[in-house]
C-alpha cells in the first residue's frame, strides 16, 4: 500500500482566512505525506509577500510540510508541454474573443446555455479557418487556447472519480463547454496546472472545498486525455461566518494574520474551526 500523499495549494493572492486553515489543517490530517504548493500563476494578483505568509501562518497553525515546495511560476514549461500535448491531439483552438464579444454573441443568438462557471462559449472561433487564425495571429492579435470539449469527450470515452465523501462519480466535463485552458494574460490555466502539478507530486489524495468539485469533472478528462495518474478526491464542507456567508479573502478581519494580531492564539483559532 502506498501512503497517502496530500497538498494544500493556496494562491497567494491575499493573506490566508480562518477557511483556508481549516482546509490546510484537513488536509495535512488527511495525508501521511503533506506537500504544498504555491498556486501563482496570476502573477498580475499574486504577490511575493503573500507568499511569504503563507509559510509564516500555516507554521503558526502548527504545520510542517516537505520541501521544496512547488511554486507554480517556477513550471510554466511543464505546463506548455502538457498543452502542446493536447494541440498534437487536436484538441485545442485558439480564441481570440473579448468578454464584450462572447457577451455580444450570446445576445445575438438569444438564449444561453449555463455551465457550473456560468454562461458556456458560444464557440465563436472553433469554426475559423486556418487562413483566418494565422492571419489574426500575424497581426498580434491576443489568443487563450480552448479545449474543443466535443473532440475530447469523444477521445476519452466514459470517465468515473472518486470522492471519498460523495462516492463514485460520473465525470461530466462537458456541461462546461470549451473551457479555456490557456489564458490570454498567462500561458496556462489553474486547470492544466493543477493536474499536471498533482501527477508530478505524486499526491493520490486531493483535498480542497466543495467549491471545487465541479472543476474535478474536468480535472479527470484532462488526467485522461495527458495520460497522467488519477488521484482520489475528499472535497470537504465550506466554512461559513456568521452572516452563513462563507469566508473569503475580503474577510480582512478573519485572517488568521489580524486574528494574530489582535491577540487570539492558535488554541483560540483551532476553537472556531471545530
Ligand atoms: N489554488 C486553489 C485555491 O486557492 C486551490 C486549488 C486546488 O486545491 O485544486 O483556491
């Protein structure tokens, strides 16, 4: 039997709330080994002290993880190489639409397909032609890469996870329509990342909130498609203040840093996350 391999992968975009040590804290319990990794593609949100407080909090919370730690800015060619991957494949087109031009679209054709993300691309740019693309392309017009969710599901056939909370599942990746796996303002997307990350880290066990458990459908197709190992999944409940609005980074007073501050000590936090 091997061990079970755990990561707690949060985006240093802000500093890290009483929610994130609750799924920190669960996931280090869930796993034999407990990895981390630093989730910062969005280098336009991220920022070098966040960084550095994320180490500072989770050490505070009592946490100890292996290093390295893998820092997601520091793979961008793991990342490419699974991407060109799925182009040799087929399967990707460039898209060159603005959020003006996808909502024009939608208008135009008068109804609109909802995906768990919400409203689905109305595949404006699958259909250009090669002529067209390159020409575009030429005159530096910008592109993010678009999975053709028809041609993948039909490559991949029927896909089932597992989440130990909820059981089998059935992977259904195309209610999301052509998701974009490449971004315009960066070369990759949190889907691609965090599936090629998972199989080079070896973690069989991917903990994080059920607000993520719809990403899993597409997770699993990717993992199909790029040939990589296919880890279980325990998506755990959402922590909610008071207000039964869950935490999020704008919650500037409950993060775990002012709730330092203000003098609470990591028995006190460990209370409210009971
Ligand atoms: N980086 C993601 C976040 O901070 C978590 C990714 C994951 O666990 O798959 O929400």
């Amino acid at each position: 039997m091997s061990l079970i391999i755990t990561r707690f992968a949060p985006s240093p975009t802000g500093y890290l709330h009483l929610g994130h040590a609750f799924s920190a804290l669960f996931c280090a319990e869930k796993g034999e080994r407990f990895l981390l990794r630093i989730e910062d593609i969005d280098q336009g949100r991220c920022r070098p002290d966040y960084i550095e407080a994320i180490y500072e909090d989770l050490a505070w919370l009592g946490l100890s993880w292996e290093t390295p730690v893998r820092v997601q800015s520091e793979h961008m060619k793991d990342y490419a190489q699974a991407l060109n991957k799925l182009d040799d494949m087929g399967l990707l087109y460039p898209c060159f639409c603005t959020r003006k031009e996808i909502q024009a679209e939608i208008e135009r054709a008068g109804h609109a397909p909802h995906g768990p993300d919400g409203v689905l691309y109305p595949g404006t740019c699958k259909n250009l032609s090669v002529q067209h693309r390159s020409n575009l392309i030429a005159q530096g017009k910008s592109f993010a890469l678009r999975l053709d969710m028809d041609k993948a599901i039909t490559h991949a056939g029927p896909l089932t996870w597992f989440d130990h909370d909820k059981g089998e599942q059935q992977a259904t990746p195309e209610v999301f329509g052509d998701v974009v796996l490449a971004r315009k303002d960066t070369p990759t997307s949190y889907h691609i990342s965090v599936c090629v990350d998972d199989h080079i880290q070896g973690i069989n066990l991917i903990t994080r909130g059920q607000d993520l458990f719809h990403a899993t459908h597409i997770h699993r197709l990717l993992q199909d498609l790029l040939k990589l190992d296919v880890p279980e999944y325990h998506h755990h409940g959402l922590m909610v203040g008071e207000d039964g609005k869950r935490f999020a980074k704008r919650d500037k007073s409950l993060t775990l840093r002012s709730l330092r501050e203000s003098g609470a000590c990591v028995e006190d936090v460990l209370e409210r996350l009971r």
